[in-house]
C-alpha cells in the first residue's frame, strides 16, 4: 500500500500490533484506533487505492471541479471493507477575492474525530442545528443544509471557517481557508460522490501541496 497509516485524530504515528487473526493499530494518545490512511502525495494511483479502501463509503468533492483546482490531499478511515469509518478530501485552487483556498470534505461516522481534527475543533461531534443554515449543499438530489460551527478560542481560530451537517446518517463537514472563502459557498453547490463516478475521474487533476491538518 503506498498508502501510511495514521491516527484520525493526532499526527502521532501509530504502532501496528498482530494479535493472532486481528492488526490492532494503536496511538500513544488515543489508545487503539481504527486507521487512517493517507497518500504521500495526491496521486490518480493512490487515489484509485483511496477508494479501494474506503470501498462502498462516499467520497465527496465539490463538483465540478473549477479550472485550475486539483485535488491536493485525501484520506479514509477504515480497516477493512465493512468498517470505513470516515473519508476526506481536500481541492486547491485560487480566487480573485482570496488567493489560493483549501476545501476540506469530510463525512464521517459520529465519534470519528477526523473532522474535529481537520477543522481544528475540541469536540468530535459538532453541535449543529441552531438558527438558519449558513447554506444548503446538494449531494444528489438532496439539499444538505450545513450550520457554522465555532472555532474560537482554538490555535489559528481566525485562519478557516468551517460549517457542518448530516448527510446520510453521517457528519459533513466543510472547512474553507481563508476563512473568508466562505463566501464561495453557495446554495446548490454540488458535492460529488466520486466513488462511484467511474471514467470521468481519469480528468480529475491531483497534486500541488496539501493543506495543514
Ligand atoms: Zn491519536
């Protein structure tokens, strides 16, 4: 696999332990944790291993994709093919208005802790679902209204917005850098379920230098 493992919630690496049939793979902080999985560097081949992974778990991105972006930086966690637990992605470009801006996608099962890590947040479940939605994404033909969610009083609070909701039974989350990028998001922004987009993935740019998280 050219794929390495990680932990979902912390950068420390994580030891993998046999223990007859079963790998268990351990953080120093979190204790034993399913892993996450995530290329050196973007790639088509290590993002056709992505997908293997995550097998029939969604991966989202903003579709389509503007000129000039490329998808700088993926990951999923899972073990095996019935236990993925939480998939990202993250698409690079420019725009007039903020330079170059990250998108962060994550969906993830509820107690994950991806999201929170990726969007620099203490908890891993948001708390979501107070006053109007900032906006209403579309997967499919399905309008997924997001909330934001607070980042202050975290490292770098001021560096990212981030907003949240549920999509099939799931957590999305979404984090803009600049935190201004923001205003990119509008209603009816498709996310695309690319795990099952077959021959139009081979167009998909990869590469260019992956967000911090
Ligand atoms: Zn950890």
């Amino acid at each position: 696999m050219s794929m390495s493992a990680g932990c979902p919630r912390c950068s420390a690496p994580v030891a993998e332990l046999t223990l007859g049939p079963d790998v268990d793979w351990s953080c120093p902080e979190h204790g034993s944790v399913v892993p996450l999985w995530r290329p050196s560097e973007a790639s088509y081949d290590a993002f056709a291993e992505h997908l293997k992974t995550a097998s029939s778990f969604p991966t989202y991105l903003p579709w389509p994709m503007s000129p000039g972006w490329t998808v700088t930086d993926f990951a999923v966690v899972g073990d095996g093919a019935d236990r993925t637990r939480a998939t990202m992605t993250c698409s690079s470009g420019t725009s007039e208005l903020d330079g170059p801006v990250d998108v962060l996608v994550v969906t993830e099962e509820a107690g994950t802790g991806l999201g929170a890590r990726c969007a620099g947040t203490r908890h891993d479940d948001p708390g979501v679902g107070e006053g109007p939605p900032t906006v209403r994404v579309r997967i499919e033909s399905v309008q997924v209204p997001l909330w934001p969610v607070s980042t202050s009083g975290q490292p770098g609070e001021w560096d990212r917005s981030v907003v949240v909701g549920e999509a099939h039974g799931r957590w999305l989350w979404i984090v803009l850098r600049p935190a201004s990028a923001i205003l990119l998001l509008q209603d009816d922004w498709i996310l695309r379920d690319v795990s099952r987009l077959g021959p139009p993935l081979v167009e998909t740019p990869f590469g260019g230098p992956p967000p911090p998280w």
